[in-house]
C-alpha cells in the first residue's frame, strides 16, 4: 500500500508529461527511425510528400479539437468532405472560387445541422453527427449519381498541387488554419467560453454563457473546415470522388487531437498538439506503407494509439 501511494504522484506526473509532450517525442522518434531504417525517406520530395498527405487531416483535426473542446464529438467531417467534393464539378463552371465558396457553404450548413441538434434539441453529439455521417455520404452519391468526375480546371487544381513560394498551397492553408484556431482559442471571448462550456457545461449556464450559441458555433467551423479539406483533397486528386473520400477521416481526425492533448472530456483545445498529432497519423501510415504493411495495419496502429492516449488522459485526471 505505501509503494502505491508513493508512486500514485510520479503516475500522475508521468501521465501529464505524456499528455502535453508525448506526440512531440513520438514525432521525433518515428523521424529518426525512417531515417534509419526507410530508405530514400531523407529528401526534399518527400518531405513535401508527407506534409501534403498530412495537410487535410490537420485542417479536420483542427475543427474537431474545438468540438471535443466542448465535449462533444464530430463523426460527420468525412461525410462532409464527400459532399463538398459532390458538390464542386456542379459549380466549377461559374469558377474555382464559386465551386470552394458553395463546398464551403455546404460543410457550414451540415455543421449548423449537427449543432442545432446538439444545441437546442439535447441529442447526444455522438448520435447527432452519426446521423450525417450516414445520411451526409448518402447525399453525395445522390447529388453526384455515385459517378468518379475527372476535373481539368487548372486554376482549381492548383489548389491542391501548386504552392506558393515554394510552400505548397495545401501545406499554407493548413498552416493558416492552425494560425487562426490558435487565435481564436487563446485571444477570442469565444475560445475563451468554449473552453469553460468543455469543463463545465451547468457551471457555464448558471454564469450566463451564451451555451447553445457557442456548442452551435464549434460545430460550423468544424463542418467548414471539413469542407476545406475536402476541397484541397479534390483538387489533389484532380477528381471528385465522393464513394471514398474522407472515408475513416473522422478516426484519424480524433486520433490526432487526442494524441495532440486534447481529453475527450472537453475543456482543453490544444492546437500546436493537434497539429503534431496529424503529423504523427501521417507519418505513422507512410511507415507502415514504405514498409511493405498495409493500410488495415495503420488502422489498427491509429485505433491503438486512441486507447492509449485515452488511458493517459484518465490516469492523468483520476490521479
């Protein structure tokens, strides 16, 4: 019984130091390994290679760390990329801009959709976006007849393979976003109540805090930037696929800002660790792939690295 008392705090300790600094140290180490043991992982190529594969997966991650930030959950986003993609060959003609504004618009509106349920009706965050989730791919095969569409808009396409200064346009918006969701969490009055509504939800409405509101809020911007990223991803393909994009993006999205430091109890948005955290899911995959493993492994690695990093988050709390 001592021994377990004594070392009750050093869990504790180790448990927190996992929590904030863990997915750093595991970036780092699965770099060093690559570099190692993967041959031709060392290049400028790909290096870009992998920031853009990690580039959506950030951009998703990032609304859905506001999400879990409220305490809620977002299984829609990948849905919602499937519809921004339907939605883009239908509006391409008007140009490139009205095709992103449409698809943005689209992912605002299935996030009003999904909060309002949450907000104002009181259903459950995890069966309100599952509810999309199923309905929301649904739609886009309807909207795009389950029809693969070859794009050939060279302005548009440049959305996902050009770059600017060299950077690749993907990697810069990603790198925007995260700029803008720091921003938001850390100066905003609506970072601010977010966050306590995530800690707290009856506190936040005995002080006044305008709950419904913000809950409705986190879950726009999650849908937006779902549509964001499938956007950029269609563009990178060069087709619109709505039969597979963004299929599992809701698992490596919550994989990332887990990892990242974000508990699933809400009242705690880490943006640099959700940022590191899709860097990690990426580079977790490109090893298991440039090591001749497939992509049911990766899920399975992903699925394993959820219930660790939730374990960690519990131990740090129950200690």
């Amino acid at each position: 019984m001592a021994s377990a008392t004594l070392t009750a705090p050093n869990r504790a300790r180790t448990a927190a130091w996992l929590q904030n600094y863990g997915v750093y140290l595991a970036v780092v180490v699965l770099l060093l390994f690559n570099v190692v043991f993967t041959d031709n992982f060392v290049s400028a190529a790909n290096f870009r290679t992998q920031l853009v594969q990690a580039a959506p997966v950030c951009i998703v991650a990032l609304g859905m760390a506001l999400v879990i930030g409220t305490e809620g959950i977002d299984l829609s986003v990948g849905s919602v990329m499937s519809i921004a993609a339907a939605l883009i060959p239908l509006y391409l003609g008007a140009g490139p801009f009205t095709a992103l504004l449409v698809a943005v618009l689209a992912g605002i509106v299935s996030g009003l959709f999904s909060g309002v349920l949450v907000a104002y009706l009181g259903i459950q965050p995890i069966i309100a976006t599952l509810a999309l989730l199923v309905g929301g791919r649904g739609l886009a095969l309807v909207i795009a007849h389950g029809q693969l569409v070859q794009l050939h808009n060279q302005d548009f396409l440049a959305l996902g393979t050009g770059d600017v200064l060299g950077i690749p346009t993907m990697v810069l918006v990603a790198a925007v976003v995260a700029v803008l969701a720091g921003l938001l969490v850390q100066r905003t009055t609506f970072g601010r109540q977010l966050v306590a509504i995530g800690g707290n939800r009856a506190a936040s409405t005995l002080a006044g805090l305008p709950v419904r509101r913000v809950l409705v809020g986190v879950y726009v911007v999650s849908g937006a930037l779902a549509a964001l990223a499938g956007v950029l991803s269609t563009a990178r393909l060069g087709a619109s696929d709505p039969n597979d994009l963004g299929l599992l993006m809701e698992l490596s999205a919550i994989t990332a800002v887990v990892v990242g430091g974000t508990p699933l109890t809400g009242g705690r948005v880490r943006v640099l660790g959700t940022v590191f955290g899709a860097l990690l899911m990426q580079l977790v995959h490109a090893t298991l792939i440039k090591h001749d493993l497939p992509d049911s492994t990766a899920q399975m690695v992903q699925a394993a690295i959820i219930v660790v990093a939730v374990y960690v988050a519990r131990e740090r709390s129950s200690r």
